[in-house]
C-alpha cells in the first residue's frame, strides 16, 4: 500500500490534492490488520482503514437515510484501523 500506491498517486490520480484516507475492503481480515493499518498509516502519513463487505455494504444502506458528509466519511475512513459496526 504505501509504496505501490500511496507513494504513486500521481498514476491513478491527476489531482493535486493530498489523499483523505486510503482503506482496504475485504470479506474478512487477519487479526493483525489494526498492526497493520496503523504502520501504514504512520509510514505514509495517511490516515486509512479496513472495512468488511458487510460492514460497507451496511455503511451504504446507513447512508441512504444518514447522508454522511466528507468530513465524517474522512473520520470514519481515517480511523487507522479496521472499521466497526459500531463506527458506521
């Protein structure tokens, strides 16, 4: 993540604004991925996170109703560790 993407940006994206968050999105993780998180965010100086399927498929039905704003999207997305029902 940090070297092959966060560190390239510049491939992917043609803005010059700095990155909100970067997160991985997975059907399930190992139980090191806040360890993990939380070393890639400190070496790239990036918040970022982990979210399940369910939890973001949860997170988009939330936001039918809820409409998150940028702000609470780069809060929940920042977390710097896996994301949590409870977080959404």
């Amino acid at each position: 993540m940090v070297y092959n993407y966060l560190a390239k940006i510049g491939r992917y994206s043609e803005y010059n604004l700095p990155i909100a968050f970067f997160s991985y999105i997975a059907g399930g993780f190992i139980s090191t991925i806040d360890r993990q998180i939380a070393a890639i965010a400190k070496d790239a100086k990036v918040h970022g996170s982990a979210i399940t399927v369910a939890a973001f498929i949860k997170m988009t039905e939330t936001h039918i109703e809820k409409q998150y704003t940028h702000k609470v999207l780069r809060e929940i997305f920042g977390i710097d560790r896996q994301i949590m029902i409870n977080d959404i």
